[in-house]
C-alpha cells in the first residue's frame, strides 16, 4: 500500500471497523478503544485512547492508526462549561 493521506487512513480505517472488527468486539466492550493499524489490518484493545495507542505502536512503531471507541459514533467528546448564544459564549 502506498503512503496515505489523513482522509486515506480515515476512510481505510471505519471500513476495517465496520467489516472486520465492530461484530467480533461489539458485546462486552463498551466504551473501550480500538487502534486499527490500516495496513497490516490488526487491531489493539485498551481502555483508553492512548492504552489501545501504545499497544498498536509496541507491535508496529510506524503504523498508520484509526482509533474508534467502540459503541460511539467518536473517540473523543467534546463539552463545555460555558453557553452558547448565536452571538457570543455566556458565562
């Protein structure tokens, strides 16, 4: 496989999730993190973003990862302890 882009990797990535791995790791793995290595098509399991990261580069220091939290549409969540208006952020 020839180097990738971001968008590469991405797209590389959620299709290995959804065709190889989203079944098998679905039950009993809730909000833990899969790290897909996209070229070699393994995945690494960890609690944590960076637990399924640093399993990934312990078996493949340059590999290309697509982290997904499994059972969410996303790895990270982003919140904020101030409102929002149309015209500017409340307090």
């Amino acid at each position: 496989m020839a180097t990738m882009n971001f968008d590469q990797v991405a797209e590389t990535g959620k299709k290995l999730y959804e065709e190889e791995f989203k079944e098998k790791f679905a039950t009993g793995h809730t909000g833990e993190v899969l790290a897909i290595e996209v070229k070699s098509k393994t995945a690494y399991l960890g609690k944590t973003p960076l637990e399924a990261l640093s399993a990934g580069e312990a078996a493949n220091q340059a590999g290309l990862f697509y982290l997904v939290r499994i059972g969410s549409p996303g790895v990270y969540h982003l919140r904020s302890t101030r409102r929002a208006t149309r015209d500017r952020l409340v307090s």
